[in-house]
C-alpha cells in the first residue's frame, strides 16, 4: 500500500513530452496595461494572449509577437443589416490611447492575429501640431518569408 501511493507521487512529479505544449497552448490572461506588455514580448510567440474586458490605457507603440493571436472579451452585435454595430455593453476589451507618441498603435506581424478588441485612438487637434501620429493598425513584415493576411 505505501508503495503504491510512493509511486503515485512520483508519477505525478514526472513530464511528459505533451505536457509543456499543453502548458503552451493555455492563453496568457492580461488584466491590467503592465500585463499586457509583458505579454506582448518576442518570447511570446504563437501563443494566445488573452485580454480581459475593460478599458487599458495605451501610452507607447505596441507590437504583437509573430504568430500571436490578441483576443478581447467584446461580443459583436449584429445589425438588421448584418453589419456590426459595436459590441453588447460590458464586453468590451478596448485598448485607448492615453498619450502622444509617434508610431502605430498595435502592429502586426507574421501569422499574428487580433479579435474582439475596440482600439481607440488619441483625437488630433483640428490644428497642427498632432497629439499623436501613425496608424492605429499596421500589418507588415518583419523577416524575409513572412506571411502577411489582414
């Protein structure tokens, strides 16, 4: 009997080869800005960054890590028309832009993804000089071989 609750323990002590991709394929939960500049490090790589509703201020140029998926909380709402009208209220994930600052906002690279986010951008004054200049989402590549899709 205390061999067999000795080899119990040790089995559950013991990795399989699976074991780090399941760990992998877990999505990364972000719940403040910190998190998610954290999460959107090059190590991240092909992993599921999740974002948890709410509102994160943004105050510098955000990159995406190369086979990434960035995914909000937000439900779409559908009109009669079949368009999107917005997201049903208290889903959304929205990324603002709290400062100034030259460069895009969220730039996606090779097989990076992003879904259920509402990004909203800094207002410019109707006279120069902008408060902030650059997209708010740039695609592009970043290595010989990649494979952009918007």
């Amino acid at each position: 009997m205390l061999c067999a609750a000795a080899l119990a323990i040790a089995l559950a002590g013991c990795r399989t080869p699976g074991d780090d991709k399941a760990v992998a394929e877990q999505p990364l939960l972000v719940s403040s800005f910190p998190q998610l500049v954290e999460a959107l490090q090059p190590g991240n790589a092909g992993r599921h960054i999740r974002i948890q509703r709410g509102d994160y201020a943004v105050d510098r140029p955000l990159v995406v890590p190369d086979g990434a998926t960035l995914e909000g909380e937000g439900v779409m709402v559908i009109g009669p028309d079949g368009l999107p009208t917005g997201f049903e209220p208290g889903t959304a994930s929205t990324l603002r832009v709290s400062a100034g600052f030259s460069g895009h906002v969220l730039t996606l690279g090779h097989g990076s993804a992003i879904r259920g986010l509402r990004l909203i951008d800094l207002a410019n004054p109707a006279a120069p000089p902008p408060s902030r200049s650059g997209n708010v989402v740039f695609v592009g590549s970043r290595a010989p071989g990649d494979t952009i899709a918007a």
